[in-house]
C-alpha cells in the first residue's frame, strides 16, 4: 500500500514523479464522469413510472458495449445484449412496464428509437409508437437458478444496470464499416450474416477488429411519470482505467463482468482513491472485484430528507451495493457463506443457513438530525416495518430503498421506512461502521474488507446512489404541479492499514 499525505492539488502537481500520471493504470472513479464502465444505480416502472437511459461515446472511434440489466434483490441478470457505438454516437432508451403499455405480462420490458446497432435487435412489437421492444426476462432466478427471492417477473420492474466497454473497434475496418453512420443510420444492423460477416454481431464475434477499449463513455437516467410531472435525473459512476486488454465477448454471456478488472501487463488489479486529499493505492490479484468496491466503500453516507404528513412533500434515498451479488451471491461465491465486507449470503443468516429467503442483511447504523442539530436514537429495528427474522437497522437488497415517514414516492417494492423522525427537514446518517447513532450494531460489523497485497483495509460498504424529492405543490386544494430533485449522497472513507476498526469515525 503506497500512500501519499499531499493534499490532492499537490499530488496532480507531481503526478509524473510519484509514477501516477497515467491514471489508466489503475482502476478509478473518474470526478470528470468519463469512463470504460458507466454503473446506474437505479431503474423503475414501478407505480406508472418509466425509465429514460442515455450513453454517450466522446471519441472518434467505435466502441462495443455491455449493456446489462440487474433486478434489485440479489442482482440476478434480467437482461443483457451488446450495442456497437460509432464515433460521437449517443444511444438512448426507455424502460417500461409491459402492462403499461397495453401488453400482456407482469414485468418490465426496454425499447429503443435509436438507430445504433444492438445485437440482438429488439425484434417485439412493433410497439404503439412503431419501435420494436425486448421484454426482461426471468431466467436468471428461476427453476434450477432459483435464489430463494422471488421467482415471479415483478422482481425485474426495478433494480440497477451497467455499461461495459469490451473493445474498441479498429478503423478502419468491416466492422467499423457496418456501423458507422450514414444519412443518420448504420449501413447494417442484422441479425443474420447470410454467407459474409455482414452483421456486426457476427463480425465482433470474429475479434478481427477489436482494440483494447479506451475511455471516453459518459451516461445518463431518469425515472420519469408523464401523469404526475417527476423527472428523477442523474448521471451515470464512470469507472476508468478498469481494463487493459480486450474484453470481447458475444451476446447470451454472462461476461465481461465487474470482476475482469486488470491492469496494464494483466498480472494484478490496482484502485486509485482519494481520501481527504490522500491518494490511497490498493493492489490486488488480477481480476478481483475487491479492486473495484474500493472505489465506492464508504465508512458513513450522508444525505438530506423532508417530509410532511400530508404528502406534499416526500424523499426516497437510493442505497445501491454496485457489487454485492460477487460477495453473497452462491452463483459467483460458491458458498452459503458470505465473503466480507458482507455480512451474509443471499438466503442464509450470518452462521450461514438457509433461514432468511430472499435477502441478504447487512446491519448499518442510523443517524437522524433536524435542521437545528436535534438528533433522535431509533429504538427497536430502526426501519419501519421491522423485517421478520432480519438484524435490527438493517438492508437487505443490493437495491435499495429508504423512505422517510411514510409512502415510497419511487414507488418501490424493496423500501425500508424510517418513521421515528424529528420535524419535517433534517439529514441522515447512514452508517456501516458503528452504531454511534443507532445502538444495534455490533462492534463486529465494522465490514471490513480483505486486506490488499499490502495489508491495507477498508471499512463499510461499496455504496452508491442518490436522494430523490418530491414537492407537490397546491392552491385552493388544486393541484399545481409536482416539482422534483435528485441530488448524489455524500460519503465518508475510513481506509487504514492496521486493521484497526477503531480508526473509523
């Protein structure tokens, strides 16, 4: 573990001799929101909403992207294909309720009135508004894949999604070719070669013209209802330096994933963090997804909420564990034993048996203020129904969701409520080291991580996500608008290299 005490302007003043000036080296979050991964904390169709996605290629060359849909329990796949981005290319997208749309079917489906290639197209439909569709799929966490969460297609109307850059695609090139753009249209986006590689699924599939991918992908979502009048925006995590080599890979793979992470020479997987101005480098074994949650863990999350009894006002927080599923789920841990910094694997309790169905609990630390430095300690489980057989003050997706005094306003079927507030406006504290605030947790959920090649450990949760409000605004008991605001959490870090939890605060 190398770390440097210079404040964060000094260490870029001095990049090229402290051997950092090339951050492509390492896995990092870049602040400038470019990236080779683009993570979206959150999709919804709940409650008459619907999902607007975005990406964005800033290069002038070709990039193939994983395009991969996770449901909120346990992050089991409902959806995945490749999409072939040409050189300044957007694709845009929206996610919806099958049933909203007049079709038959429980769950959520994606259309698209874009022209960039997808392999494979979006053959349903056509739709109402004459584009094709792809509804989500279930396959994932039923029959022999079955998790013990829900097995019904409900459990793909919300959860999370990410985008991986694979390669980037040689120009020029065939396949460059068949992308490319001409009087606003690819020249082929098919599914069927037909005796050449005349399809850029089939001509990716060949690897002739593919590059390791560069950086440069930036992205967008929002959860939007056209009844109501909200528009929950916000911008996608981008992940840089996240691979070294090509990552190719066809449709129906459950690859690349967060866990190919490698550097430079693909002999290990090192992450850049700043932490209070102290650059913190952490080396790993190649491909390691430790590499990865090390970007987002934090000690304590921070963010406002406001309230009122009569629902005018509402807040919902967005809780997203980016990586959750590689250290609980059975499917990538191949145990009923959770890997830290979790505390237990999905469908089991912490002395790893299969007693808690559905979830899987990590036990956190709440801290709710008003605006005028009262604070308030949670009795009882802290969140509002308290969950059969789950620990006190706990979360238990690797989605979720938090709402205060009452009513999701997100709509969400994975909320946790907290009810015992002071006033109207205040902030909280979320906390996955201790108990300061919350008096349920164990010294022993510190959730500390595995120690990199250096010793160095860091404590809390790879957390994600964001604080979404809702004013609803009337006059004369008329309505005269709802007016909505997204706004990203803040975060604490407690990283240290003696194993000492009580460096945390």
């Amino acid at each position: 573990m190398n770390r440097n005490s210079l404040t964060t302007a000094v260490v870029a003043g001095i990049a090229g001799v402290a051997g950092i000036a090339n951050m492509a080296n390492a896995v990092n979050l870049n602040p400038d929101g470019l990236g080779q991964v683009l993570l979206y904390p959150y999709y919804t169709v709940n409650a008459g909403q619907g999902t607007l996605l975005s990406v964005v290629n800033t290069t002038g060359i070709g990039k193939a992207v994983k395009v991969r849909f996770l449901e909120a329990y346990n992050s089991r796949e409902v959806l995945d294909f490749n999409l072939f981005l040409s050189k300044y290319d957007v694709w845009t997208a929206n996610v919806f309720k099958l049933s909203d749309a007049g079709l038959s079917g429980d769950g959520a489906a994606i259309f698209s009135g874009d022209n960039s290639c997808t392999a494979p197209l979006f053959g349903q439909g056509p739709l109402a508004n004459g584009f094709g569709y792809q509804p989500f799929l279930n396959f994932a966490y039923t029959g022999a894949y079955s998790d013990s969460g829900p097995t019904d297609d409900t459990r793909t109307l919300e959860g999370h999604f990410e985008m991986i850059s694979m390669a980037d695609i040689l120009n020029p090139s065939p396949l460059n070719t068949l992308i490319q753009h001409v009087n606003s249209k690819p020249k082929n986006c098919g599914t069927v070669a037909q005796g050449g590689l005349t399809d850029p699924e089939v001509r990716f599939e060949t690897l002739l013209d593919n590059l390791p991918p560069t950086s440069g992908l930036f992205g967008a979502a929002a959860v939007v209802n056209t009844a109501n009048g909200t528009y929950y925006g916000y911008n996608a995590d981008a992940i840089d330096g996240f691979t070294a080599v090509t990552l190719a890979n066809t449709t129906g793979s459950l690859l690349p994933n967060l866990a190919q992470v490698n550097d430079v020479g693909g002999a290990s997987s090192t992450a850049y963090v700043f932490n209070n101005g102290a650059l913190v480098t952490a080396t790993y074994p190649v491909n390691d997804i430790d590499a990865v949650s090390d970007l987002f863990t934090a000690s304590n999350v921070y963010n406002e909420w406001e309230h009122t009894s009569n629902g005018a006002i509402g807040t919902d927080w967005v809780v997203n564990f980016p990586t959750k599923r590689f250290y609980v789920d059975p499917l990538f841990t191949s145990s009923s034993c959770a890997i830290a910094p979790f505390e237990t694997a999905f469908g089991y309790d912490r002395a790893c048996n299969a007693t808690s169905p559905g979830k899987s609990c990590d036990v956190v630390g709440l801290g709710i203020f008003d605006r005028e430095e009262n604070t308030t300690v949670q009795t009882s489980c802290g969140f509002s129904p308290c969950p059969p057989g789950a620990p006190p003050s706990s979360l238990c997706y690797e989605t979720n969701i938090i709402s205060f005094g009452g009513t999701s306003i997100l709509g969400s079927n994975v909320t946790r409520n907290i009810n015992n507030l002071i006033g109207s406006a205040g902030w909280l504290r979320l906390s996955f080291t201790d108990a300061t605030h919350g008096g349920t947790s164990p010294a022993g959920d510190a959730h500390a991580s595995n120690p990199d090649l250096g010793g160095t450990v860091f404590y809390g949760l790879p957390t994600t996500g964001f604080m979404a409000t809702d004013f609803v605004v009337t006059t004369g008991g008329a309505s005269l608008g709802n007016y909505s605001g997204v706004y990203r959490h803040r975060i604490s870090r407690c990283i240290d290299t003696t194993a000492n939890a009580a460096a945390c605060s």
